[in-house]
C-alpha cells in the first residue's frame, strides 16, 4: 500500500467541495471529485488538474442507490482503498416557516443530507477499512446545532435544513461510537456561513474559508479524536 492519502469528496463541482478538494490535493492526496452531474465534475476536475493536482472525476449521485454503488466498485477497481470520505453533497430547501413547510420539502432535505451520506459512508467503509487511518467528514452547519437553535435569539430556524443537519450530527455519533475500534474517525464540521449558491452567495464566508475545517479534520493524526462538532474556532456545542 502506497503512502498516497486517497480522498473523495461529494458534491465537490463547486462552492465548498470544490475548495475541499483543492485543498486536499496541495496537501498531496489523490482527490476523487464526487458530482451527480459527469459534465460538472469532469470540468471541475480538470481546473484541479490545470493547477498541477492529482484529482480524478466520479459520477456520484448520493440519492441514487445505483451510482452509489456504481462509485463504490470504481473506487475499489482504481484504487482498492479509501483513505478519507468527505460527505459534503447537500441541499437546503423549505424557507417556509415550520407551520407551513410540506412534508415533502422535509423528506426531501433529508433524502440527500442524512440518508444520502448513510448510503455513501456505507458504501465505502470496507474500502475505509483498508486504510492505515480512515477519516469521514461530515459537513453540517451550525444550524443543526440544537443548543444554539434553542437560544432566545435564535430566530425561527429554516426547519427542513436544520433538522436535517442536527440528524447529520447524530450520524457523526453513531457512526464514531462504532468505527472507534476501527481506528476510523468521524467528525462534523461547521464550515460557517459561505457564499455558494446554496444561499444564493449571501454568506459573508468564503468557500476557500468553510473549507478549512473540513480539511483539518480529513487530516486529522495518530492522535485524532473522533465524534466530535467543530469550526475555525473550535468544538461547536450539539
């Protein structure tokens, strides 16, 4: 087994993903690209690539039981290994207050923000297995923070994302609870409030700077603690 730290990131055509696999690939690691569209991760790999990268295209469509699977084999046939998974696809839907967002608004932020990344983390364990030290990332935000939503001065929180990303930080504990044995570490991060067309670039955030978390927890050493939350500052309360 070769030192190469091989890394995937979904949803990394663009906005912080695309930053996180930048950063990754200065960092040397062989970064595989995760798009749902071929075309967008094809251009975005090859920028990468332009800028002297080691970065390869992957057709991930994290809702698609299919092309998770169809990843899952190319990672294993090209690299027989996976190194760090960073869960980043998402979606934000449902600006309606909690009274009157649908159901489907609901089940629709969490087809891609929980059960999308239970799907992909699954999907690619045994390939974590096989790494000296495998790291997953789960990208949330602070608005799956339950202890500042409760807050007086909270406001009323855009509840499908919300909920979505505090069930995200549940998955972050459990699957830490069960990994630890394994030596595989899994941390939330709170990349902040970026600019992406997420929110429409209205973040006063770069994504370059949401980016820098997930990476430090993608890099994380022989001493990593793992089931933690975290931003640029720190542990961030559940």
């Amino acid at each position: 087994m070769d030192d190469t730290t091989i890394a995937l990131v979904t949803g990394a055509n663009k906005g912080i993903g695309l930053e996180v696999a930048r950063l990754l690939g200065r960092a040397g690691a062989t970064v595989l690209i995760g798009a749902r569209d071929p075309g967008r991760g094809a251009a975005a790999a090859g920028t990468l690539r332009d800028e002297g990268l080691t970065v390869h295209e992957l057709q991930l469509d994290v809702t698609d039981p299919a092309s998770v699977a169809a990843a899952a084999r190319r990672v294993e046939e090209d690299h027989g290994r996976l190194d760090v998974l960073v869960n980043n696809a998402g979606i934000l839907v449902g600006w309606a207050r909690p009274a009157d967002l649908s159901v489907d608004d609901v089940r629709l932020a969490f087809e891609t923000n929980v059960f999308g990344v239970v799907a992909v983390t699954n999907a690619m364990l045994p390939l974590l297995r096989r790494s000296r030290a495998g790291r997953i990332v789960n990208v949330s935000s602070s608005m799956g923070s339950l202890t500042r939503l409760a807050a007086p001065d909270s406001g009323i929180p855009m509840m499908a994302y919300s909920a979505s990303k505090a069930a995200l930080n549940g998955l972050t504990v459990a699957y830490a609870a069960d990994l630890r044995e394994a030596g595989i570490t899994v941390n939330s991060a709170d990349p902040g409030y970026c600019a992406t067309d997420l929110n429409g670039h209205t973040g006063p955030r770069t994504p370059a700077q949401g980016a820098t978390v997930v990476v430090r927890l993608a890099l994380l050493g022989d001493d990593a603690s793992s089931g933690g939350f975290h931003d640029d500052d720190g542990p961030v309360p559940w």
